[in-house]
C-alpha cells in the first residue's frame, strides 16, 4: 500500500454489484447522487471510485452503508437512456482504499489510497494458479452455469491477481463473499481463498443436483399419480361410481372435523385416515380401516342431553306410567335431587330384581322420560362371549364393537338411561366370562376409562345411567352384584292389577284391536275374575294377553251380530274365554282336624297351602306326598322330632310313633313345592290329627320350625299377605321378626287381616286350634 494519496474522485455505490480490476463491465445508473458522480468524472478524467453497498435494500446510502475498499475504474462509455437511467461501459485499474470521504451534497466524493499487491514464492503461485483452473473447469462441468469459450479465455491469463479476479467474478457467490476476496491484498492468500470458495461451490452443485433429482422425482410420481387418478375417476364414471375413493375421504374427513372428538381420538382417526387413502381399495385391510373411522364418527363424544331435574315433573310421569313400585320411584327421586343440588353426580347403577311382567324394562323407559334422557336398551340373555361387551379385536374378520359401545352408538348422546335387560341370564364357556368383563363396564370408580377392544382407545361411561334387570338375584355373581343397587320388584297385589288392567291394559288393547272406549265395558268382578282365575302370575302380561283375546272376542261380536255395545260381566267372561284356568286357594268353610293353611311365595306371587295329615295303624313311619323339595321333607322330619320330644305336653300319647303310621300329603301334587316356610303349618296340622282338636278355618300361618319349636324369619310377607286376603282368611300368624316388613304390605290388606307374631311353636298352636271344650 503506497503512501501517495490521489485526488479527490467521485464515488458511485454499487447494489448488488462488484467490480474487480481488469474487468470490463456495463452498469446502469439511475440514482441521482450517482448520475451527479458520473457526469463529474466524465468532466475530469473520466476515473471513478466503485465501492459495493453492504445492504441491497438502501437506496439512499452514507458512508456507514459502503465497503472501504473498493475499485478504482474508468469510465469507457456512456450513454443517456429513454427512461431517463445511464448505461455506462467501465473498466476496473486497481484495488483503492477510502481515506476521507468529502461533504458534497451533489454525490458522493473521496480520496482514496492506492492498494498495491503482495506477492510471495513464484513456484508456489504457480502451483496454485494450476490448481484453481483445474477446480473451476471442475465447476463449470457441474454447474453448466459457464460457457467453455469462457474457459479457454480464462486459461490465457498468466498473471495470477488477475486470474484470482476473473475466476471470482464468474461464480456464483453473494456480495459479502467477493468483497473478501477484493479485500485480500496478498496473492497467494487470495488464490488459496478461492479454492476454498469454488470446493464449497462445487457441494452446493452437487447438492442442488441431488435435490434437483428428488424433486423431479417426486414430481414425476406426482404427476404419475395424478394422471392415474384422473383415469380411475374417468373410469368410475363410466361405471356410475360417483368420486370413488377420493369423495370417500374428503367426505369422512369432513366428518370428522364435524365429530366434535377429543383431541387424541381426533388426532387416531386422522392417522387411520392417512392409512386408509394410500391403502388400495381392493385390499381386505381398507374395508377395515374404513369401518373403524365410520365407528369413530358414529360415537358420541361430547353430545349430551339435559336433565330435567323438575321432581314434581318426574314424579308425575313415573306415576303416570306405573301403578305402585314405590321405592324404585322413590330412588329415582332421590337421585334426581341429590344431582339438582351438586351439579355433577356419577350416574347410579341400578339394579331391579323381580319376575317376569312386573313393568322393569317399562319402568327404564320411564326413568329416561321423565329424566328427558334418551333411552338403549341390551339384551345380555344367552350372552356366552366376553368380546359381546368388549367386542372383537380389528386383526379378526368380521370384528365389531362391543353390545356397551353399539349402545352408545344408538344413544347417540354421551349421558342416556342404558338398559342391561337380563343380566342374570349371561353365561361362561371357553369363549370367556361376559360377566367378568361387565365388572368394569359397572363399576362407577373405572367406567369413566372404558376399553372396547375395538375402538381400542378409552370412552367415558361416568355419565351413563345403568339400570339393569333380573329375574334371579342368586345366578348374579358377587362381584357383580355388589357394584349394582339392588332393588327388589316382589310383583303386584290384586288390588294393583286391577287398577293397572283400568287404567293402562285395557286402554291399550282397545285401541291396538281397533276399538272404541265406548264399545267395549269390562266390569270389575269380570276383572277379578280375570286377575284370580285366568292368569297365575307376579306380574301383569298374562293378563294383558287375556285382556286382548277379550278385546278381539267383543271386536267379532261387533262386526258379526252389528252390535254397539259389549258389556263383559264375570258370567259372560266365561262364555267368551272358556271355563277358567286356574282356580286361587279359598279358606275351608268349617274346622278342620289335621289340615292346616300356609301360606306359599311362588314365582306367580302368593298362594294358599293346604297341608292334611292322616294317622292310620301302623309302626311311626312317615310318609311325605305331593312332589315335595328336600327343604319341605327336612321341615316335616323336624316337626315330627319336635311332636315326639314334647308329646306329653302336648297331651299326646307318648307312645303313638309304636302304633300309627303319619302321612303327610300337599294338594296339587304336580306343582313343585319346597321351601322352609311350612315348618309350622305342617307341626299344626300334626298336632291337629294326634289331638283331634280343628285347625281354625280363617288362620293362614308361615315359618320356619326348629327342633326345638322356635319359629324363624320368612320371606315374601307381602305376597303370602295378599293369598291370604284373596283366599278369604283373617288372621296371619307369622315369626315375629318378620314385623318389619308390615309396612311394604298395602294399606287394604293390612286393615282387613290381624297379624299374630309368634317366637315359639307353642304360640302357634295356642292360636290356632280350637280350644278342647
């Protein structure tokens, strides 16, 4: 670098330009500042200072906008355009550093320090400039970006500055970088720089080529594709196939954006989405995957009702829809008070225990009106398979949800009355245990985090409201049962089915057979008769059978005999049914000795039970008559013990076992008869027969008997109460811890019979037998 400082020249900033020395370049000027500085230098000696901006984006540059060092050129040409710019033809001299920049508010003024050249070992640049040519002939073969005409004009320069120049100013590389390079004063250093400079270009190359490559690649895959897809459009037109495929996934993914999912159910359905569009329509897996989005579209996973907590309202319908059940209305009550006074409340689970026809599948329904829930109802009879509740895994054929998640796919909302009708009909085979994989279906504490093996992700049960069904508590598994509220359904009263056969069946049935109310009038003792002695059942569908075959009898005499009117008396009920089915235990009309009256608790309810005993000559055997069970057997063996152990007391011969035989017998022989609850009916009539005193005729009697003449507890009060009423007795002797269950006995039952609680045998037999005049 000299210490000679030139004149003051005009600068002219360049944008996105570099001159080196030794080239020749045209530039066009349009910035005021600039076209000032040219027209100067052209005044003086037409020599100009070249210096590129740092930033592209100034137009408007000062002195902290421009590179320091810079070319110094000359201008060779220049020409005015139309549009008012100027193209000029400059040729760099040599390198220039800025020393002071000079005030002008025309353009931009400088003086400038001339940068001379440093060079180092000839052999070495030599060595160098050999290797350069090499790697940028190298370049251009894979750039193809340079002539070979500008090849064979760069291998002519044998002055190693100005190849290192020429070379740079063919390469693709950003301003910054051959501002390094014209910034690199000594020669070695600057042809070593730009080897560098063309090694990283040679990769960029390489790498764009690679790029290039895959690109085209996908590109041609692309365009493959889409060619084959416009054919198969075109094809399933010409078949009538509307979209194919293609309408199929947008129409699922529109559905889906539409299913208002949790996020991960989202993001599953999406991804299986994915797999289904690139799977072939032909293959076995795409029916598959298309039928587990359909399913995931299908579940409810937000969409809920609202309760109608209003308890007068749900009292009215549970009223309107069912004669008595008290305590399950009571529950649902309950239930809806406790949710209107916490907001939030896990769904109960229900479970109504009772015959078949006491109205338990009926009254769900009534749960779910008067709750404005929407009601499903599964059917788990005869269910043997585990995958019937938690469904098929995907890898099998055929696979499908669950009985649980197809339920919730009928409810359509996440929050409805969910009826499991028959739980106490499923059964276990070598398929798995369906009651198994209930518990976590029933369980309040895991419900919420329920696994279908189909669907495979978890869904929400809190919200369901279980009620479920059963005819027989005892075929329940534990485990089960204990996760359900039990609530017993024993069945209806006379009185109730009356009321029911008023108000609901007959109603019904008039209108199902096409009549009017004002063509057919079924008169209560006709009812009653119907209740005694055409139906034995707990529950009311007999009778709704019976009711029906009358409603059809009076539609034929309408249309056959053009009548208005059918009046059924309980004389005409005959002639239109036939002579009765059943006939109901009716109180003896005078005293009996050896006949006693129990009361029994069948599956139809309650019923009247005459036990005789006959004493003959014989050596004390005992012989039981009437299809007894082992229970009933075991109760008359321990009656007879108790007899023999206290016969004295009883002022019975102590020695009658040596010279009678006893038979016990129980009319209706072909009926199947067991149970404890006869133990003092038949010590009664025992104690009758060997005394000669009569059994009162009006007392019914009930419990169990020990060896040691206590009476135990029995069950069914209710039912054996209402026999008893219909039977025509009045008085009830029964254990006395059984007082407790008075109050579930109606109001007109328990006023119109006297109830005798006893501890003891002897008790019994104080009242009733005739007192020995």
């Amino acid at each position: 670098m000299t210490d000679t400082t030139i004149k003051q020249i005009p600068l002219l900033p360049l944008r996105g330009l570099l001159v080196y020395p030794s080239m020749v370049m045209h530039l066009d000027v349009g910035r005021d500042k600039s076209v000032n500085a040219i027209e100067n230098a052209m005044v003086e000696d037409n020599i100009i200072f070249l210096t590129a901006q740092k930033e592209v984006s100034v137009d408007e540059p000062t002195t902290d906008d421009i590179y320091t060092i810079g070319t110094v050129a000359k201008i060779k040409q220049m020409l005015k355009l139309p549009n008012g710019t100027i193209r000029i033809l400059v040729e760099g001299l040599y390198r220039g550093k800025i020393d002071e920049h000079i005030e002008d508010d025309e353009y931009f003024k400088v003086k400038f320090n001339e940068v001379e050249e440093e060079h180092g070992d000839q052999n070495e640049e030599e060595a160098l400039m050999r290797n350069l040519l090499e790697q940028f002939e190298q370049y251009i073969k894979v750039s193809k970006k340079i002539s070979d005409e500008t090849l064979a004009s760069v291998k002519d320069i044998d002055v190693p500055g100005r190849l290192a120049d020429i070379v740079t100013s063919h390469l693709s590389l950003k301003i910054k970088d051959k501002q390094e390079v014209l910034e690199i004063a000594n020669v070695p250093d600057r042809l070593k720089h730009i080897i560098e400079l063309i090694n990283n270009e040679k990769e960029v190359v390489h790498l764009e080529k690679k790029i290039g490559q895959q690109v085209k690649k996908s590109m041609e895959r692309t365009q493959k594709e889409y060619y084959l897809r416009e054919q198969m459009k075109a094809i399933q037109k010409e078949l009538g196939e509307k979209d194919g495929k293609s309408g199929e996934i947008a129409e699922l993914k529109e559905r889906i954006e539409n299913a208002n999912m949790p996020e991960r159910i989202e993001a599953v359905a999406y991804k299986e989405l994915d797999r289904y569009e690139k799977i072939p329509s032909s293959s076995a897996e795409s029916s598959v995957i298309r039928n587990y989005i359909e399913w995931l579209v299908v579940l409810p996973w937000t969409e809920e009702t609202v309760d109608n907590l209003d308890i007068p309202h749900a009292e009215q319908i549970l009223n309107e829809d069912h004669y008595g059940l008290d305590k399950v209305k009571e529950r649902i009550l309950e239930y809806l008070a406790v949710q209107k006074l916490t907001e939030s409340i896990k769904g109960p689970i229900l479970c109504l225990v009772g015959p078949p026809g006491v109205g338990k599948t009926s009254l769900a329904k009534s749960i779910a009106r008067s709750m404005d829930r929407n009601f499903v109802r599964a059917s788990l009879g005869g269910v043997r398979d585990e995958a019937e509740i938690r469904g098929h895994r995907r890898t099998y054929v055929g696979a499908m949800p669950g009985r649980i998640i197809q339920g919730m796919k009928k409810a359509e909302t996440v929050n409805p009355v969910f009826l499991l009708d028959e739980i106490d009909k499923m059964a276990s085979d070598f398929r798995g245990d369906p009651s198994s994989a209930m518990l976590e279906v029933l369980d309040p504490e895991q419900n919420s985090n329920f696994s279908d093996h189909f669907i495979e992700e978890t869904y929400d049960l809190s919200n369901v409201m279980f009620v479920a069904t059963a005819n027989n508590m005892a075929t329940i598994p534990g485990p089960l049962l204990d996760r359900m509220e039990v609530i017993t359904i024993a069945g209806y009263t006379e009185v109730e089915k009356l009321h029911i056969a008023k108000e609901h069946l007959l109603p019904k049935q008039i209108k199902e057979n096409g009549l009017k109310k004002s063509q057919l009038q079924v008169r209560e003792d006709a009812l009653l008769k119907l209740v005694r002695q055409y139906t034995r059942e707990a529950g009311v569908r007999g009778l709704e059978r019976e009711l029906a075959a009358v409603c059809r009898k009076a539609a034929k005499i309408l249309v056959s005999e053009d009548k208005k009117r059918v009046v059924v008396t309980e004389k005409k009920l005959e002639t239109l049914l036939g002579r009765p089915k059943y006939r109901y235990g009716q109180a003896e009309k005078e005293n009996q000795v050896g006949t006693a009256t129990g009361l029994a608790y069948t599956s139809a309810g309650g019923d009247t039970l005459s036990i005789e005993v006959s004493l003959y000559p014989g050596k004390g055997k005992l012989t039981l008559t009437g299809k007894l069970g082992d229970v009933m057997k075991e109760s008359a063996q321990a009656a007879f013990s108790y007899i023999r152990s206290r016969a004295e007391e009883l002022q019975i011969d102590p020695e009658f076992p040596d010279k009678n035989d006893i038979h016990i017998h129980v009319p209706e022989g072909a009926t199947p008869k067991d149970g404890p609850s006869a133990g003092i009916t038949m010590a009664t009539a025992l104690v009758s027969a060997l005394t000669g005193r009569p059994v009162r005729k009006e007392v019914g009697m009930t419990g169990e008997i020990t060896l040691r003449g206590r009476v135990l507890p029995i069950g069914g009060l209710k039912e054996k109460s209402l026999s008893a009423h219909r039977a025509g007795l009045t008085t009830v002797i029964m254990p006395a811890d059984n007082e407790k269950d008075l109050e579930d006995i109606p109001e007109s039952v328990r006023d119109s019979l006297t109830y005798i609680p006893v501890h003891h045998l002897d008790e019994v037999l104080d009242k009733a037998l005739v007192e020995e005049k």
